[in-house]
C-alpha cells in the first residue's frame, strides 16, 4: 500500500467512528415506586380535562409531567430533557401556552402526547412511563413504554 492509500483508510475509520450523537446521552435509568394518584382529589382538578396536564414531584429522575390525553389514557414523560441529560438545567417544563414541552436550557421543544422533539438540539422523543388506570386510581411504573 502507498502512503496516499493509508492516509485515506486513516481518513475512512476518523469518518467512520465519530459520534454523530453529540450531546444525545442515555437518560440515566430511574428505578422508583409506584405512584399512585387518586384522580378525584383537589390537587389532581388540573387533569379533568383532555389535553391538560400537571407536574408530579415523584418518580423519574426530575419528577415527571403527567398528560391527560382523554379520560382513560394518562402519558407521563420524564421531566429529564433527552440532550444533555446529565446537566443540572436538563429539566423540562410545560410550556406557558399549555400546548408543548419545553427545556430552558438547551431551548429544546417536546410535541404532547409522543414526547417528540419538535425543535432545538434534542434529537431523542422524552421518556414516557407505563400509567396504568383503574377506576379514579391513576398508577405511574417506573417501567420503560416508548
């Protein structure tokens, strides 16, 4: 092989094994308890209407943002924002409008009710919780469902 020959094979595998997912790291796996939400108490009013939602200050890494797609289906996304996951201002709010997710930090925009990112760095959808209804009993797992 001739020297241009072995600078383009460097070349190749420099292309090859650059991580195009800069900034993209897993979101750190959050093992907690169940959350169990009694639907017809006064703190949980927010949720009587499809299309609402409200923070929860238990489960997930950050807490979580319980969404109200129609009265038997309930998402809850990781409050944790999928760029840069590991930074302390990673934390995703509803947006003033009501109609969308937001971080402040990375300025990253989540689409209700498939956590997808609609806009800024974040690339991967918000991790979404298995919910689980039962009567007015709403149950948040720690189980993985996208």
């Amino acid at each position: 092989m001739n020297k241009l020959s072995h600078l383009i094979w460097i070349a190749l595998i420099f292309i090859c094994s650059c991580d195009d997912n800069l900034g993209q790291d897993q979101i750190p796996i959050a093992d907690f308890q169940d959350v169990v939400i009694n639907l017809t108490l006064p703190e949980f009013v927010d949720l009587n209407r499809d299309g609402t939602s409200i923070y929860i200050n238990r489960g997930g890494l950050r807490g979580l943002i319980l969404y109200r797609e129609n009265p038997s289906s309930y998402i809850a996304f990781e409050r944790t924002c999928s760029y840069l996951p590991n930074e302390a201002c990673a934390n995703v709010e509803v947006h003033s409008s009501k109609l969308y997710m937001r971080d402040p930090c990375c300025g990253s925009t989540f689409n209700f009710p498939t956590g997808q990112p609609t806009s800024g760095p974040a690339r991967y959808n918000l991790r979404i919780y298995e919910t689980r209804l039962d009567g007015n009993v709403l149950t948040i797992t720690d189980n993985i469902a996208n």
